[in-house]
C-alpha cells in the first residue's frame, strides 16, 4: 500500500501546479481576486482572454494526463507494488483532480477540477472524451451555462461509460463515479447562481436561447 500512498501523494502534488497561478506570473495578475474568484479556465478566459486562458487549460489538462500516464507504472525504489496498475491509476486520478481543487502551494484555493478530468480520461479511457464533450456541448447550447454543462457531463458519464464502452474496468467505473459527486460539489456556486437566476450565460454558444419577442 505504500507504493499506491506515495503515487497518489506525487498525483496530489503535481495537480497543485495550478495553470492559473502560473500564467498569472507571467502577467502579474490573481484571477482568483477577479471575476468568479476561480483559478479555472473559464474564469481565466472571462477575464484575461483566449490566451491567458489557453495556457490555463493546457496545463491542467496536461497535469491530468501526466499524472495518469506516467505515475502508475513509475519504479519508486525499495517499494513493492501490491495494488493492479488500473487501480493505481484510478487513484492517481482522483489525487491530481484533489490536488487542483485544494493546491498545497496556493493555500488549498484551486479550481473545479473540470479540466484536470478531462486530462485524466485522455489517458485512463480516450474513448470517453468524444461522448464527454458532446453532453457538454449540447448543454451549453440549450441553456448557455458552461457550468451546467459541464455538472451534466460528469453526472451522466458512469452511464455512458457503461453503455458505450464493451467492458469498462471496475477501476475506470469507480472514478467516475466518485467524479459523478465531486464535479457537482466543486460547482456548488455555480448552483446556487442558477438557483437564483444570475449564473453568467455565454451567448456566443447558447444557440437555442429564447428570442427576444418585445415590440421593436
């Protein structure tokens, strides 16, 4: 168990590395004192732009993706593997998400996790990103809410994993499912502004939002 402890532990460490607070170095800025107060992409993209916000997104989605893919089969000396590689992974994943959501450099105030997922299916199952993303997609389209979206996306991918994929590993099945309940945790504001009428909506993708029918 020391093996799946100290890997999990470097998961948590690397998922710190927030892509906010690195691309706000470079402009010397803290998009958590702006905007939403989020250090998360959308956040970065409604107020420093598609390139702040890029480096953003490639950085947490990249830290998901390296976490997965590198940690799980990394030869840590003097330490025996007890624990299938998948689990492993499995639990890599949940740490890195853990750690962008609570960074240790940045007094445990993160983002949503959203993008560091993401990152982490490209390497535990790619063929779940296409079905991800359309959910999302299709939910920004009909109620121009990214956040919406994207609790929807997390919420329903266990069953469309189960349905899309032939034989889904009890390992990939139980991250999704822990991920069914952390997203929509995570995106407890972004509820409670729908709740009450004042989440952001963003028009250029809200496509089948109602016309405007007031008297010209």
């Amino acid at each position: 168990m020391l093996d799946l402890f100290l890997k999990s532990l470097l998961a948590y460490l690397l998922g710190s590395v927030m892509g906010a607070m690195l691309a706000g170095r470079f402009r010397g800025v803290d998009i958590r004192l702006q905007g939403s107060g989020n250090a998360g992409g959308t956040n970065a993209l409604r107020t420093q732009g598609w390139r702040f916000a890029a480096l953003v997104v490639v950085v947490d989605v990249g830290k998901g993706a390296l976490a997965v893919g590198l940690l799980p089969g990394l030869a840590l000396p003097g330490v025996v593997p007890v624990l299938p590689q998948d689990w492993v992974a499995a639990a890599c994943a949940m740490a890195v998400v853990a750690g962008h959501v609570w960074p240790v450099y940045h007094q445990f105030r993160g983002g949503k996790g959203a993008a560091t997922v993401i990152g982490a299916l490209l390497v535990l199952q790619p063929l779940l990103i296409l079905p991800l993303l359309g959910i999302w997609l299709v939910a920004v389209m009909v109620w121009g809410m990214v956040g919406l979206g994207t609790i929807l996306a997390a919420v329903v991918l266990p069953l469309v994993a189960w349905l899309w994929l032939p034989a889904p590993s009890a390992a990939l099945m139980a991250f999704l499912i822990t991920m069914t309940l952390f997203i929509p945790y995570t995106h407890r504001s972004n509820i409670r502004r729908m709740l009450e009428g004042t989440e952001n909506r963003v028009r250029r993708l809200w496509l089948l939002r109602p016309r405007d029918r007031s008297p010209p």
